[in-house]
C-alpha cells in the first residue's frame, strides 16, 4: 500500500450538456463538458452558422448575461438547455431589385385606413414606404401618397380558387383598394392579409406564442422567445428567462447603480396591432438597443385567457391590484402593452403604459422620458446608499476598533491572571519545598549523637565548617563517627549533601564524595580539621 495517500487525486467526472441552440429558421445541437466556457460554444456556432462570435449575442441563460470566459459549471445548469443567438449588429439583406427613385422615397411613411365593414371599424397603419409585399415596397405599388383607404370584406369571388391551400382553409378576406389598381390580387405576391392585419380564422393561426400549460414561467418564456425570433426575426429585445419576481429582483433590488427600469412587454395575438409593432416598433435597431442597456425586458401572452388570469395573478402578487386592474381595463384591439414600471423605496411605480398604435419615435421618447425619471431617482438612491455605506463603513470601523480594545483587554487580563496565578502557584510550590526541607532538617537534627565532652577519654576531631555566606559551624565529633553523621549535621544546617560539596582546604579534598560509611579517622579528619561548604554546580 502506497504510505502517502495524499498523492492520490481523484479527478471529478466532467458532465457533458446538451444545447439546443435556435437561430433565425435553423436549429442547432450542440453538446461540450460542462469545464468548457461559453466561447467554445460561440466558437461551434461561428463554423455552423457562418457568424463572427464578435457579432453574436448568446442569450436564454437563467442567470443572466455571461461572458465569453464564463466556464460552464459555474453556472450550474441542468443537463438540457435552451439557448438562442442574437445578431443585432448584422444587417438584413436588402432588396437591390429597387429603383433609385424607388430609394429616394423609403424614407416617407404611409398611413394606410383599413375599414372592416362588417365590424364597422377603422384601423390605421403607420408604415414605412420601403415596407414590402413581399417584393413589391408601397412606394413602388401606386398607392396615394401619404395616406391611403383600404376596405376589409368578406370575398365571394371564385378567384378564391387560386388562393393556397391554407389560404383557402382560413382565409375568406378581401382587401380593396380605393386607387385604380387594387390590392385584390395581394395573394399573388404570396402575402397572407390574415396574417398582417391579425383577422384569420382560428383554423390557420400561427403557433400560440406561449402554451397554456407551462409548468414554470421560466419555460413559458423560452417558448415565447423562441416564437418571436420565428415570427419577427432575432433581431428584438432580450427577453429576462424566468419568473415575474426573479426580473423584478434583477431590476430593483440590486446595488442602486446597477438597478434598471423593468419593461413589461403584453402580447394578444387577437389584436390588430400586434404584428406591427412587434415587426416596427420591437425589432427596431434603436428600440432593440435602448431596451438592452436600460431596461429587464420580461414578456408574457395574454392570448388565453388562462395566461391572462396567470398574469394578473403574478402582478398582484408583485406590484399590488392596482396595476392588475389597470391591465384589465385596456381593451383587446388596445395590445399590445409596454409596461415600463420603476423600483422605489416602499413600493413599484409604473411610469408608464404604452399602447400599441404608436411610432418607433413616440415609443423611443417615451421610453427616453421613463429613463429621465429613473435616472433622477437613482441618482438619489446612489447618493443615499454611498452616505449609507459610508456610515455603516465608520461605525464598523468602530465597532472593530472596539473589538480589537475590547480583544487586547481580555487578552491583557488573561495574561496578567496567569501570572498571577503562577506567581501563586510558585509560592506555594517554595513554601512546600521549604516546609519540606524544614521537616527533614529537624529530623536530622534530632537523629544526630549528642555532642561528645572533650574529657570523655575517646578520640575527639574538632571540626571548623565555613559556609557559603562566610560564617563557621564549630562541632565535636568521636574519631569513630562516620562520615554520614557528619553530612547529617551539616544537612541539619540547612546545606543538604546534594545541593553542597564539602571540602578541605589544603590538600583540596571532596569529602562528600567518600564513602559515608569511613570513620573521620579514616577520613583523616582528625583531630582537627577546617573544612568550607560549596554549591554544586
């Protein structure tokens, strides 16, 4: 067994995720590990959709906007996703087909008045003149100039045979026209007035832009981006994926100089309107852009009543009843809405309600007149929140100086009660050391033989002991006394045999080094003899 486990490192598994990604008419498939970074996926994309990654926008991820070095597995996706490309700054092909008179005059708009007599309403259009049927633009089809009458009927004629086959299952409309030469061969440039104008019958409707039956609004909203890009092109606002509450979270409740504008944007495809402006006012390059950098686009379809409902539900929730109930009181031929709602201290604000029968200009200067407000108060909420932080910054600077007196104090203390502590217990120590030596000190003392008279008749060694501090213990000792007694006196003094050397003066001679059992004869420490105590080293 290898003694040193820690060479072994387990590598973690790479995961492989899937990515469908749409763009214009096309599909396409794409699968990479998820350590690879949102650029190899760009870069996949750039062979497949001949595309410069300088000129693609990858959009549809749940958390937002990510660079081109964002690795994958930090954005912690599931195994199947959805994404689609945006490419804003690449033109669509124009026409070359077109007279130079014809280009001349692009830049005027046409309104077109369309009656519908059995409803007995008119609708007005504003459209550019380089607008196309099909091939044909308005400025070269001969229609008058700036406005011009158009009727809605029902057809009865039998020219309704050459009409395709959808056409011919949903579509019995016929559009006259009040110049000489009328529209009601329109189908023959391929153009399905059903479509434009919004009035087919259910049989041949597009596809819903958002089902019914979305489990999450996350998924409803994917459905919708991908129906609009279909339908308009990619060329359009990004549309936040996800709920109500996440975009409102995005725009409002960040750091105040990242807060934007939250743009609503309510689709009913039973409205006249609807395909006008999303094709005219939405997917206008100015319009694209300015929503981009200034606003959380959110979009839902209230087509169905079952959406609408949902709708309604989710705004209460968020934004209170009022702005439910103003959405209730606009009319179907009135969508489609832009919402531009503001976040404020206490509660949302909605700045404004933008109808469907605008211009690409009235819709830019209302949404430039939503960000002057924003602007104002966020100049406000940025001066308010720097003074805040500035505030929270000295108090916790404080309360860290405080913290750091308060730590040293403690610390100063805990010092100051260990030492003294140990002072205590080193006294206590010394004084059980001292009483100890005390104890052994007066046993020694009272085990020693009395001192002999000099007139006993035995052999008697005087011996003089200098200590340490320079005075002299005198005593008399029998020649026959071992050397043992003489240690045990002088231990009695208070200068034990294994902290003292006892000594002769000349010749120098270390007496505890004998062996205690001699007799001081045997030492030759008789009859008298001056000896000095000495610290053992």
């Amino acid at each position: 067994m290898d003694p040193t486990p820690s060479r072994h490192i387990v590598e973690r598994q790479s995961r492989m995720l899937n990515f469908r990604v749409e763009y214009r008419q096309r599909s396409i498939e794409v699968v990479l590990e998820d350590a690879s970074t949102v650029g190899d996926i760009k870069t996949i994309l750039e062979t497949e959709l001949q595309v410069p990654v300088s000129k693609m926008q990858l959009k549809g991820w749940k958390s937002g906007d990510v660079s081109d070095s964002t690795v994958l597995q930090s954005l912690h996706l599931p195994k199947n996703n959805s994404l689609y490309v945006l490419t804003p700054d690449i033109a669509p092909l124009a026409s070359t087909s077109q007279s130079s008179a014809q280009q001349g005059s692009s830049s005027q708009n046409y309104l077109l008045v369309i009656s519908h007599r059995e409803a007995q309403r008119d609708y007005s259009l504003n459209f550019p003149a380089s607008k196309t049927i099909q091939e044909i633009t308005l400025a070269a089809s001969g229609i008058s100039y700036p406005c011009h009458h158009l009727t809605v009927c029902r057809r009865s004629s039998p020219a309704l045979t050459k009409l395709p086959l959808c056409l011919l299952q949903c579509t019995d409309v016929h559009m006259v026209s009040d110049s000489e030469d009328d529209f009601e061969d329109a189908p023959e440039f391929g153009v399905d007035e059903s479509e434009i104008f919004g009035m087919g019958s259910s049989s041949c409707q597009k596809s819903p832009m958002m089902p019914e039956d979305s489990e999450n609004e996350g998924d409803a909203l994917l459905h919708f981006t991908a129906e609009f890009s279909r339908r308009y092109g990619d060329c359009h606002p990004v549309f936040y994926i996800g709920s109500l509450e996440a975009a409102s979270q995005e725009a409002f409740y960040g750091k105040a100089r990242d807060r934007k504008l939250l743009a609503i944007y309510l689709h009913n495809d039973e409205s006249v309107l609807s395909n006008v402006f999303c094709s005219q006012m939405m997917c206008a390059d100015s319009i694209v852009s300015y929503l981009s950098q200034n606003f959380i686009t959110w979009a839902w379809d209230v087509t169905k009543e079952a959406n609408k409902a949902r709708l309604l539900t989710m705004c209460t929730r968020h934004f209170g009843s009022v702005v439910a109930q103003t959405i209730r009181t606009y009319k179907t031929d009135q969508f489609p809405l832009l919402l531009i709602v503001m976040g404020k201290r206490t509660s949302n604000e909605v700045l404004n309600v933008i109808q469907g029968n605008t211009t690409v200009d009235e819709l830019m200067m209302r949404l430039m007149g939503a960000m002057e407000i924003f602007s104002a108060q966020q100049q406000e909420d940025i001066k308010d929140e720097d003074e805040r932080e500035a505030r929270e910054m000295v108090k916790r600077e404080q309360d860290e100086a405080y913290r750091l007196s308060l730590e040293a104090d403690r610390k100063k203390r805990e010092a100051q009660e260990r030492e003294e502590a140990e002072q205590v217990r080193q006294e206590r120590i010394r004084k059980e050391q001292e009483e100890e030596r005390e104890a052994i000190r007066l046993s020694l003392e009272q085990a020693l033989p009395p001192e002999p008279k000099e007139d006993d008749g035995e052999p008697i060694s005087k011996l003089r002991i200098r200590t340490p501090s320079g005075e002299f213990l005198e005593r008399r000792f029998l020649g026959s006394c071992k050397l043992q007694v003489l240690f045990d006196f002088v231990a009695s003094k208070g200068y034990p045999s294994d902290e003292f050397k006892l000594l002769t003066t000349f010749p120098r001679r270390n007496i505890t080094q004998l062996d205690p059992a001699w007799s001081l004869l045997e030492a030759k420490l008789f009859p008298q003899e001056t000896l000095f105590l000495e610290a053992k080293e």
